[in-house]
C-alpha cells in the first residue's frame, strides 16, 4: 500500500500473500479464458460426430459443396500434416478432432478410394483418397462444417470435398 497523499511515510510493498493473491487471479483468468474458448461453451465433447468403425460415409451438400460426412451428417476433415499412411493428430489434438475409425463403407455418389491406417495409439483410422479422415467437435450439429480452412495443432484443416 502506498501512503496518502500528504502523509509521510515509507511505502510498503505487498509481502508473499500479495503475490500469492495475484498468482491466483492469473490462473483463475487462464482457466476461464480457456473454458470459454472451448467450441461446446465448456463443454468439451469428443464423441460428437465421431463415425465408429464400420460406418457408412455419404455426400453431404454444405455451403454449396459436396462434401464427405459420416452416417449422422457430420463433416469430415483432412490434416495437411498428415501422410497417406500416418496422421500427424495425436493426443489432444484428437480429443478435438476425433479420427474416423476404420474401416468405412460408402454410399451411392462417393468416389474415391476407402483404406485404413493404423494409428499411434494401436487403433485403424479411415482414409479417403490417402487422406486420414476426422470430425470436429466444434461441429455441434450435422451440416455445418466449422472446422473448414482453420489453422490448428500445427496445420490447415480442410472439409473432405467429393470428386465426383
């Protein structure tokens, strides 16, 4: 505290419970900043639109492309950083972009070439076209395609558009 105008005296600093005090609030600020920054409000969901293994993908038309979906109508994505037989989205970026579990079947209208890779966690990811295969959990409802053209976890995330 320092002393008021007009009054002598030295200044104190604050002792370790002030810094203590101001450690405290910076964490409560991170932590809140970083809850409100998750795509659910807070609510970190990593099975939305998770396709399971054995699932049928079908062409879904979003902001006038056609892109790949999983059977609930949920855009898939492809990680630049990817290989054709290796993903490069592990650990927490997989919590927010799930893998596609292989393998996958697709309807009428999707071509392309349909494989598998094995993960770095033992389990099979579906592929299209030699791209490994994802949702996003900022999609909250089938249709929307909310993790198109974002720069995260080390790359560009791109909707899997449908060559037809």
């Amino acid at each position: 505290m320092w002393p008021a105008p007009g009054r002598s005296g030295k200044a104190r600093r604050p002792g370790w419970i002030g810094w203590l005090a101001l450690a405290a609030v910076v964490a409560a600020s991170v932590i809140v900043a970083a809850y409100a920054g998750l795509p659910s409000g807070g609510r970190a969901r990593a099975t939305v639109g998770v396709a399971s293994s054995g699932s049928t993908l079908k062409p879904t038309a979003i902001n006038g492309a056609i892109v790949l979906s999983n059977a609930r109508g949920f855009t898939l994505y492809s990680f630049a950083p990817d290989t054709r037989t290796s993903s490069m989205c592990n650990g927490q970026c997989a919590k927010f972009w799930p893998p596609v579990e292989g393998p996958v079947t697709a309807t009428a209208g999707v071509t392309g070439e349909f494989g598998t890779i094995t993960r770095s966690d033992g389990g099979a990811q579906a592929t299209y076209s030699g791209h490994p295969l994802y949702t996003y959990v900022g999609d909250a409802h089938p249709g929307q395609a909310n993790g198109n053209n974002l720069n995260l976890n080390g790359g560009l995330w791109r909707e899997v558009i449908i060559t037809r």
